[in-house]
C-alpha cells in the first residue's frame, strides 16, 4: 500500500489524454485514453498513478480524497495563444462596429490595437497586474490552468519589460502557470511611422537582448520555454520580416511562434515550418500546399475561432482539413480587448465543433495534450499520467462529450492546479 | 424619508428599460432609460423607487443596503421560449451530427424529437422536476429571473400534463417565475403515423381542456398567464392545422404564441399576426412582407440564434431588418435537448450582436422589458419601474456594454428576485 496525499476517485469517465511523444495527430486526437470509473493518486504536486476506482484503492491510500460523484475527470485546460495581459478595454469600439464603422473612422475614435498600446504604455506594472488577474481568475473558473501569455501592446522596450515584468508577477502570484511568449513585432509603433524595417530593427537589436535577459534572470528560466512570435499579415509585418524576428529568436534559443494566415496567406507559415516552430497559429486563409506542409511538420497548428466569432465571420479555418490531413491540432482563446473579449475555451471548443467540424474527443485533446505541446510544455503538462503536473478538473457532467454538447454555461465543478484544489 | 427593505445604491450605470406602455420598438429599442450613479429602493417584492443615489439617500432609508460598487445593475432577464422542462440528453446525436450522420441515421440511432418524447413519457414526474431544476438553477445563475416553459415532449393527454404539472412544481419551489406554454401540437406523435390531422383533433378535443382546467386549478391562474403555440413546419403541423389549433386556444382565452419560419415560410406568420399572437418566434426564413406585417402588428417577435448556432449554421433570423422595419423584438434560449442545449441569455445576446448587428442597448432590451411583453408580463417585469416586481441583477462590470462585447464568462454578480437576493 503506497501512500499518496490526495486521491480522486468515482469519475465515471476519467479522461486521460495520454500520450508518450509528441502531440496527438490525424486519426489519433480522437483517442481520449478513457477509463471508465476512474480514479487518481496524487503525491505533492504529481500525478502518482491512474486506473480505475478498484486498481488504485488496491494500492494506495490518502488521506484526503474527493468523491467525483460520477462526474467526469480531464486535465486542466492548456490556454496556448492570448494576450490576457492588457490594459483599458475597447467596448465602445465594439459598438461602433456593429453600427456599421470603418476601421478607419473606428482608429479616428481612438480605438484599434494602439488605443491599447496607449493604455498599456500609460498604466503602472501593478494596475497591469490587477486587471489581467481578474481574467486569470475567470478562466482558471472555467478550467484553464496554464496559460500562454504574450507581449506586444507596449511596443517600446521600456513598455514590452514592463509587460513580461506583469507576466512574472502574476506567474508568481497566481495558481494558474504562466509561458511568456514575446510580441514587440505585433504591430509598427506610431513613432516609425510606415518605417516597419526600422522597427523591426529596434525589436532585434535592442528589445530583443532585454527580453531575453530578463528571461535569464525571471522564474521562467528552469523549465518554462521563452517563445518569439511575430504577426505576419498585410500591414503588420512580411514575410522577410517575419523571418528575421522569428530567426533571431531562434538563434537566441527561443522556441517560434507565429501568427500566420489570418486574413491573408502571405507565406509565413512555410517561414515557420522551415524554422521548426512549436505553433503555427489562426490559419484561417491557409493555402492547401501549406495544410500540407505544417501536416507533416513537428508544429502544432492553432486556429483560434473566438475571434472569427467575435467579428461575425462565417468562415473559420480549416481545422477539420488540418487533423485528416495529418496534422496536430490545438484551440486556444486568444484573449484580448479587440478581436477576442472571451476567456473560456469551453465556449471555443463548442465554436469549434460546430462551425468547424471537431468531434468532442478532438476539441478536448486540442485543449489539453496538443495545447501543452503547443506551448513546449506537453512533457510536464496536458495529461494525466504518472510523473506529470497534477492539474486536473472535475466537470459536472456524466460524459465528457456534454462538453461540447450543452454550451453557454460553465462546466466546471472543480479545478486542481499542481494537486491543490484552487476552485 | 420613507422606509424600504432594501436599496442597491453605487450603480455606475441603473440600466432601467423604463416604458410606459407596450415593448420597446424601431429606434426605440435603443433607449435603455440608463441612470448614471443610480440606486433602487425595494420594498417587499415591489420597487418602491429608482433614481440617482443622491435622489434616493434624500427620500429612503432601509436596513439592508447593497453596495452595487460601481458595477451596472439591471432588471432580471426574461428568457420567453424553452422547452427547459425535459429528460435524458442528446450528446450522442450531437456527436453523429458532427460526424456527418444524416437525420434518418440520427433517427435510425434513436435520437431526434422522439427520443426525448420517450425519456420524458418514462420519467417519473419528480425525475422530470429534478433533471429540469438543475438547469433551472444554471440560468438563474446567468441572470434569468423569470422562464417561460412549453410543454410538447408528452405529446400524450397524461405525458403532456404531466410536463404542466412539472411546470407548476418547478414555479412553486424555484426562484424563477414560470410562465407556462401549451406546445401538445410539437410534432405528431408515432401513434399517429403521419396523420397529424387525427393529432390535432385530440391536442383540441381532449388535450387542450385538460391543460386548460389544469390551469384555472394551478398557481398560474391568478396573474400569470397561459400561452398556446404550435410548430408550423414542414413535417410538422401545416398552416391550416395551425390555425385551427392556435384558434383553439385563443377562443378558450389563451395568448397565442407560434414556431413559424423556421426553416421554411408556409404562411403561419401571417396567421398568428391575424390571431393577434402575442409572440412569433424563429423567423429565421421570414418572407420580406411578413417582416412588415409582424412590425405593423402587437406581437413581439422573438428569434433564437443559440439554435442556428448550435447547428452551425451561418444563416440567422433578420433581427436587424425587423427592427428596422419598426418591430419589438426579444430574444430567447431555446434550451432544448437537441436544437439549442444553451441556458445563457448573455450568450444570445451575444451571437445577436455579432450575427444579427443588434446593438448592446437594443439586445438589453430585448431580454428585459421586450422579453416581458413576449410571455404577457410587461405590465410586472422586464424594467426597473416603481410598482414593478423587484427583479434585478447586478452585474460585474463598469458598463452595460460589456455584457455583449465580452462573451463566454458569466457576467452576473448578484441575481435579486422579488426584493431578496437569491445568487
């Protein structure tokens, strides 16, 4: 009889999501690892050991132990692409566009990406802090424990520090793990005008060695992965321009990111295969040689259909095309006050099933196992298996595929975050 | 100064929905009544008073005081169409949907309409109050205070009175209030084959008396009132069953509600306009003169966007096009098993904005005061006016427009109903 600190057990389905290399891909992501009357043994912050309710009470005993009730057992949520660390919101903004308004009569309104930059510029780290922790608390609520946190509203060394300063903070401060992604090339500051080159320039030479110094020095340097990302799209930033962020992150160690093909399909994403990148993530405007190539690539591709909802579109990204043509797939928020107000990715899955064809077995590897990898983390995080992070819900439902099934509300009856129950 | 029960004061917005006489309609829609610093006084189950927090402290006093801290504070949603009360689930034909499985293989599998008919016949009537409570509670967490219920899972004399009496229970022992529908002619039940006029003979000949001295003998008869309605579809009931079974109803003093354009325009728009229906709801394929008639007649129209949602579907009802045209509109749930198991309001509310371009103002509207006149019951609900019933909530946010700009969380801080606060 092994001793363990915590045991759950009575899970009518214990969803494990397990995997022993890699993200799940193709046919695979419908494999959900199931174990009917379920149960865990957790010691500190591990996962000791998984089986049904009769093989672990065999052998191990807790003290502490919660009766799942018949409810349903997953790992917590991985959250791999937002930008949750902001400042001010854009509500009026999203008004005027419903009334009709241009882009350009809604940036003449002060609104748009810089009408954030403005307010994370002007806001102190700690009023940073404290609004980007209300919507850690909301979606941790809603079963994401982990999540992937990006710079780029700041835009100025000075302001994109003070960002990956707030990401530290609330690392620290927050049951919810954080990964620090780094953005400064998300948009052209106004102070370089057209001038992308030049800014791109700053990003590199100076923006970039800060980043990765702070990096050293932060709570992120044993064992969390330092992402570079670049926004590759029509006035953001090219393909040659991508190459170069993208490259120099690489070069310095970072793990590539890339938001690629979300209006327009610009080539960014075979930039990214060709560096080895970890995501591939939007891919709304796709090219089919391109499903192609990120199928037979070692990256995770993102769609993030929250922010097609948000805007009313009607088209999505091909995600279903992506999974049977091979490839690995994960969903994410993708959090922020323009294109995406929406902390929940049970809300995204439920996008995704319908408007995208993801079976509830496919939605939810896509939000666990295949999002860890997705964030460099898929050998510590996204499955219940013995020697990784016990990060585990408890959903109130009798069959996980309720999930995706009933939408609109929040299923979570319980969060475990590192073998504490925080919710 | 007078005496209340309570005040709710420090109102950064007291979004009232005041109107004086009918739903709010056109332009009009777009009108929130909106108090800056507003409060409330409360005296029993009844608003005493609303004004700004200065108005209020110089007139009431109360014990109980609330501090709304600068959040908005509304009146309680009206949710005016769900079928709420029913058994079993459909996650599995959910999953063959998405798998491409076809209706008559959804069928052939046991699911569909009638697999409902069948968990709601089998259920014990405490199971059918039970199961239905529960998604009762989550709602009333969503900021729904009062639901309008329809029968039409029985579709047998017994079946169907005992879904009214699950009704009557659910009023009696849940916070909301019920406002009860007679949906027998929902579709045609197997015993019948395909001769659905045989239906309609015993849904007007046994059925309807039956609810109807179940009525005068329930908790509804006083004050609350008892609605009629009929699917009018293609395999489902025609324009000319329609009629006679909504004619039915209202010649025995019923309101007149109808399932109507759903899918296809037959013609039973233009006859609940001529029943003076109180609702009209789907739409979704309205013809372009029955948007006129419905806008130049009493009747709310209500559509459910939560349904073409949950089936994927890019198409939604011309919300935009019926206010323009002058009409009231509300929106609803539709929770139900198969086509809309979403119990969130702001949900709707949400995919209103950005599929149907509804304003924030107007989709307040449109689940507050609107909603009310939908089920009969603007006269008591639906506004923040003296006299009214004290149904209110608090909601965490610095503005009425982040209830539909941000989307996926549930918004509500604090549910008040009938002056006590109850979440």
């Amino acid at each position: 009889m092994t001793t363990a600190d915590l045991i759950i057990y009575n899970a009518a389905q214990l969803i494990t999501c397990a995997a022993d290399d890699g993200p799940k891909r193709g046919a695979a992501m419908q494999d959900l690892g199931l174990i009917a009357d379920g149960a865990v043994a957790i010691r500190g912050q591990e996962i000791l050991a998984v089986g049904t309710g009769a093989q672990i009470r065999a052998a191990y005993t807790a003290r502490e132990q919660i009766d799942a009730g018949g409810r349903v057992v997953c790992p917590g949520f991985v959250d791999p692409h937002t930008h949750v660390v902001y400042a001010g919101d854009r509500a009026h903004e999203f008004e005027m566009r419903i009334a009709g308004a241009t882009y350009l009569e809604i940036l003449a309104a002060g609104g748009g990406i810089l009408s954030t930059m403005q307010a994370v510029r002007q806001a102190p780290l700690e009023h940073l802090v404290a609004e980007s922790r209300r919507r850690l608390d909301t979606m941790l609520a809603l079963g994401t424990t982990t999540v992937e946190v990006k710079t780029g509203y700041g835009l100025s060394t000075e302001a994109e520090l003070k960002m990956l300063h707030a990401i530290e903070e609330l690392d620290r401060t927050h049951p919810c793990d954080l990964v620090p992604t780094f953005l400064a090339a998300h948009t052209t500051p106004p102070e370089y005008g057209d001038d992308a080159d030049a800014y791109v320039d700053l990003v590199i030479r100076e923006m970039l060695p800060r980043a990765l110094d702070w990096y050293a020095h932060s709570v992120f340097a044993s064992g969390r992965p330092f992402f570079i990302d670049v926004f590759c799209e029509d006035h953001a930033f090219d393909v040659e321009q991508s190459h170069r962020v993208l490259a120099a992150g690489k070069d310095a160690g970072m793990g590539v990111k890339i938001h690629s093909d979300q209006f327009n399909s610009l080539g960014g994403t075979a930039v990214a295969v060709e560096l080895g990148a970890t995501s591939i993530d939007h891919l709304d405007a796709i090219a089919a040689e391109d499903i192609a190539r990120v199928a037979a690539s070692q990256a995770v591709a993102v769609p993030l259909p929250a922010a097609n909802f948000n805007l009313g579109q009607t088209n999505f990204a091909p995600a279903r095309g992506l999974i049977d043509a091979g490839a690995a797939l994960a969903l994410a928020t993708d959090i922020n006050p323009g294109s995406a107000p929406c902390p929940s990715l049970p809300l995204v899955m439920a996008i995704a099933c319908r408007y995208q064809r993801l079976l509830p077995s496919e939605a939810l590897n896509a939000v666990t196992i295949n999002a860890a990898h997705a964030v460099g983390m898929g050998h510590r995080l996204g499955s219940l298996q013995p020697g990784k992070q016990a990060d585990l819900l408890i959903l109130d439902m009798p069959d996980y595929r309720h999930l995706t099934y009933q939408f609109g509300a929040n299923p979570v009856w319980r969060v475990i975050k590192s073998g504490r129950v925080v919710v």
